[in-house]
C-alpha cells in the first residue's frame, strides 16, 4: 500500500490537478488522489501521512453545497471528523486562493482543516513562508507562517511548480 495518502475537494479542478502533480512527483508512494466527496473517514485513517488540498472560496468558504458547489466537498466532510482519533497521522495542508480578488481572506480555508485535525490529534506539517505573496490577511496564516503550502493559480501560477518541488522536498522525512 502506498504510504501517502492525497485527498483534495473541488469542483472546479485545480485543486485537483495539483493533487495529480503531487502523486506524479510522489511515485509510488502516493496513492492515486481522491475527491473528498468520494471519500470516508476511514479512506483518510488508512495512512499515516495525508496530503490534503482545499480551494478557498468566494469570502474565505470551504467548498461545498452552500457555495453553490455542484457536490459536497469540504463544507460536509468537514464535520465527519468530530470526534475521530488521527493521533500518530501526519497530516500537510496545500490551499488555493486568489490574492487580488480575495486579499483578505486569502487561502481561508487552509485554516478550516488545519483546526479540525489538530482538534483530532493530527500532527500538523507542512507550514510555508508568507514572503513572495501580495494579501491583507488569512486566517491560514499561524506565527507568520501559512499552515502549510499557499498556492495563487489565477495571479502566480508560474511560481506553482517551484513552491510545489520544494514544499514536496521539505515534507519528504515525514515519509521517510
């Protein structure tokens, strides 16, 4: 089996294709990406270490149902983890926002799930400088840091690749 597991909710599609970048950077030791929509809690228990992907919508949302989404993501499967035990998991966090549309709430929802896994016990890795991106605030940002790695495909995809590359290099202990 592979060791990390990447999951990712969209419903647009760029979140999940960076979920592919990362599985095709990853070999054999990632399993093939899933659509949280098509995913249980028990899909994410299976590995020790979780590469998760989230857009942010509109005013810092999840996606989901109420954001017009045209099937649950994040928003729904967010709440399924009350209560789950994922002491012992590691668990990297990858966001995508739009920094002139939204500098305000840029990559919001990076946050949503790195509360929710800590509250489950997770250990959170994967935390990303903030130089190099133009936003006001976000809520994803913790001790100067992202929770983990920002990316803007609308004003910096050019810059995707090589964050990606070294965000994916730096997590590479986690699965040893």
């Amino acid at each position: 089996m592979a060791k990390v597991g990447v999951f990712f909710g969209t419903d647009t599609g760029n979140t999940r294709r960076i979920a592919k970048d990362i599985t095709t950077a990853l070999g054999s030791i990632a399993a093939k990406p899933v659509n949280v929509r098509n995913a249980t809690v028990d899909d994410l228990l299976a590995y020790d270490t979780l590469i998760l992907g989230v857009p942010t919508y509109g005013e810092g949302q999840l996606p989901g149902l109420s954001t017009g989404n045209a099937t649950t993501s994040w928003e729904e499967f967010l709440p399924t983890l009350a209560g789950q035990d994922f002491s012992g998991k590691k668990v990297a966090i990858y966001g995508l926002g739009n920094q002139k549309s939204y500098p305000t709430e840029f990559v919001d929802a990076m946050f949503y799930l790195h509360e929710q896994f800590e509250q489950c016990g997770a250990t959170l890795i994967g935390s990303w400088a903030t130089d190099g991106y133009n936003f006001k605030a976000s809520k994803a940002v913790i001790d100067d840091r992202f929770v983990g790695l920002a990316l803007d495909q609308e004003n910096q995809k050019d810059l995707t690749p090589a964050r990606l590359e070294a965000w994916l290099a730096m997590l590479a202990p986690a699965w040893g």
